[in-house]
C-alpha cells in the first residue's frame, strides 16, 4: 500500500469517527472564531461525491457583476468548451487584465492551445479548481478537506481560526472556515502566483492580492432551479461526469466572491450548483503523457531540483 492510499484511509477513518449523520446533519463541537469558548452547533453534513455537470461550470449571477464568459458559442448557443475566448470586455477587468484575456482569446481563434494549470499539472488554486466537475469534502471539527477530481488537488480548511501574520503565499492560499447557521463559510488569502496563474479556463490572471469567500449551502432542488437553468443557458454540457435526471433532492451550493484590486475593477460572484454524481470516484495522474498533442513539446509540468528523500 502506498503512502497516498494510506493517507487516504486513515482520512476517511478519521472522518467516520469525527462525523454521525442523522437526517443530513451532524453535530459537532463548534469553535467562535474570536472566541475560545466551545458551544454545541448542528453543521450540515456535506459529505459524499458531488458533480457539477457544465464546463467551465460557473454560474453567472441573477444580477450584478460575474465572471468572465466565453465569446465562442457552440451551434446551440452555449459556451464552446472546444475554443475558450475571455469576453475581454467584462467591465471587471482592468485594461491590463484584459489584454492578457484578448491574447489567450487570440491563440484559441487561430486554433491552438494556451497553457493552463490543468494541462500542465499545477495546482489550480481557487477559484480556477471550481472547473473541476468533481469534488468531495471530509468535515473534522477543527479541519475540512476538499479533494478534486484528479486526486492530488486537495485543499486544507482550517476551521474557527484567523489568517497567520505573516502569512507565506501556497498554492491554494491560507483557507479558513466558520459555519453561519445551515452555511459552511471559507475565507481565502494568500494564493500563490506561479508561472499560469489564473481564476479561469480564459487565462484571466490574478495577483498576490486575491481573496475568495466561498459560502456552502444545502439547498432544495426547487431553490436552485434558477441557478441551473442560468448555467445550462451558458455553459457546455461535460462528458465525463452523469446525473440522475429524476433526481429532485438537496443539492450542494457554492456561491463566492472574487476580489482583487491588481486584476479587477470590483468584487464578482458567481455560483456552483452541484448534485450528488452517480460515477465512482477515480484517481487520474496529470503527468502520465508529458507530450503536446499538437506540438509534441513537452508540457511544463512541475519539477523538483532536489529529491524529496
């Protein structure tokens, strides 16, 4: 057995002892964040496989400022997942953010790849992770981890504490976590800038300064009608994950803001809706073909100087 694999099931052991469902809850000691008193809170219980089904899978708001959106449509009027093009003129982008979404554009038009986090096997960061259509989350009273699709994109959320001073840049950011009522709530700072940097498949960029609140809910399958219907308008159908379409249970939703002042004119928001995936979950190794299909050159995937032992 590996290290990962024994990783692994000692976290879900852990979990399984940390957390007793019951009608969707569970009940754990809960933590103030500015306080060292404990109280008794029921928590929901995000647990399980969830999935997202459209690509890149952000849901524009009902109103006010969202995220960038493709300009290349698909014959059905939907996002062409096949050729991402930025609508660099978003009014959330500074002109210099902007310009670097038109060239990412301009390389897709002319019919080639732009390298990203995912094809080149970096960490994403957040929000560009929220693409992933998979995802699962493990609750500890004092923890919460987040694991994506391919395995080795897990995130750490440190519950009912504040942001270190001084705080060192990692590549998911410093993630703190409270629960407000029936809504897990995660503050993140601190997201490292590396060489493809960007909160989205369009190459919008981000600098040291991002932060992201993302705000967790259950909600009932009518609530979030509205947000469904929003993201099969605009986004494309993935081919990778399924659904029951009969289903009409709780979902899981995440709404999160986006702030930046190196990148954006002002704070965006955008929603995820996504339901329980009827697939297993399956490890997938970024790094197993290092080839272009195009160019046959190398991707740059991360390396080591050193070994690690």
């Amino acid at each position: 057995m590996s290290a990962r694999q024994r990783d692994f099931l000692l976290l879900v052991t852990l979990t399984a002892v940390a957390a007793t469902p019951a009608l969707g809850q569970t009940v754990v000691p809960a933590v103030g964040p500015d306080t060292s008193a404990t109280q008794s809170a029921a928590v929901p219980d995000f647990s399980g496989i969830w999935a997202h089904l459209y690509l890149p899978g952000f849901e524009p708001p009902a109103a006010g400022p969202g995220p960038v959106l493709n300009r290349s449509r698909s014959r059905n009027g939907r996002a062409n997942f096949n050729q991402l093009v930025g609508d660099y003129t978003n009014p959330i982008l500074k002109p210099e953010a902007a310009e670097i979404v038109k060239k990412h554009g301009e390389i897709s038009l002319a019919g080639e790849g732009y390298p990203t986090p995912s094809n080149q096997c970096w960490p994403g960061g957040v929000p560009y992770i929220f693409w992933d259509y998979l995802m699962q989350m493990f609750q500890q009273p004092d923890r919460i981890t987040m694991i994506y699709r391919h395995g080795n994109e897990v995130r750490h959320v440190r519950m009912n504490q504040k942001h270190p001073t001084p705080l060192r840049p990692s590549w998911y950011g410093d993630s703190f976590g409270h629960y407000e009522g029936d809504t897990l709530v995660i503050d993140t700072v601190g997201i490292k800038v590396g060489p493809f940097a960007m909160v989205d498949m369009y190459g919008t960029p981000h600098s040291p300064a991002l932060h992201v609140v993302e705000r967790y809910r259950l909600i009932d399958y009518d609530d979030a009608k509205a947000a469904l219907e929003r993201n099969e308008k605009e986004n494309a159908r993935g081919v990778y994950s399924d659904f029951d379409p009969n289903y009409r249970g709780k979902v899981l939703q995440l709404h999160f803001t986006v702030e930046d002042e190196g990148v954006f004119t002002m704070p965006w928001t955008a929603t995820v809706t996504y339901r329980p995936s009827v697939d297993p979950w399956t490890d997938l190794i970024c790094a197993e073909n290092r080839h272009e299909p195009t160019t046959r050159q190398e991707s740059a995937v991360p390396t080591a100087n050193k070994p690690d032992f």
